[in-house]
C-alpha cells in the first residue's frame, strides 16, 4: 500500500465522486468495494484507491504477463491517475519520497 500526499488546493480531488470520475476516465472502469475504489488496466490487476484525511491510499497488484507496450502503458495511465488527484509528477513524488526515507519518515 502506498500514501501518496495531496498538493495544497487539491483536496477537492480526494472527494468520492472526483475520484471516481478521474479513475474512470484514465482507467476505463471503476467500481466500489467496501467503501475504496476498484479498478483494473493493463498490467495493474487490481487497483484499489481511496482517500485517508488529507492523502491518497492506493493498493495495486501488477500482472508480469504483459507485453512491452502494455507495461508502458500502464505505468503512463498510473503516473497520469497520480498526478492528476495529488497535483504532483512523479518526479515530484520521488523528490518528497527520497526526502521523506532520508528523514527515518517512512
């Protein structure tokens, strides 16, 4: 399970709705399960997301079973899910990754 923090004045795309629109319109098909956010694509087989206080909790299993294409695919639809919903690039989300571990805060 990954957190993955919210930019300031992004908080909004945390609402239920929100999130389940985005989900479907990068992902294709969304459902809900026990309250979280249930979708499949590509490689990703599930992904599960749902919003905890002031961040985004994903769950996600990945198929080693895909083509080349399909994985860049994938990674190219879950990079743009995340940035969407949480404001930051992934390059943006490494920095605060790399920056948080060095802190002993992960």
């Amino acid at each position: 399970m990954q957190e993955y923090e919210i930019r300031r004045g992004m908080s909004d795309n945390l609402a239920p709705d929100r999130l389940k629109a985005t989900m479907q319109e990068i992902f294709g098909n969304v459902e809900e399960k026990d309250g979280r956010l249930v979708s499949t694509f590509g490689a990703l087989r599930p992904l599960t997301a749902w919003p905890d206080k002031k961040s985004l909790r994903v769950e996600t299993q990945m198929t080693r079973d895909v083509s080349d294409e399909e994985a860049m695919q994938t990674i190219k639809a879950y990079n743009s899910f995340l940035e969407r919903v949480t404001g930051f690039t992934a390059k943006e989300r490494g920095k605060r990754a790399q920056k948080k571990a060095k802190d002993g805060k992960l």
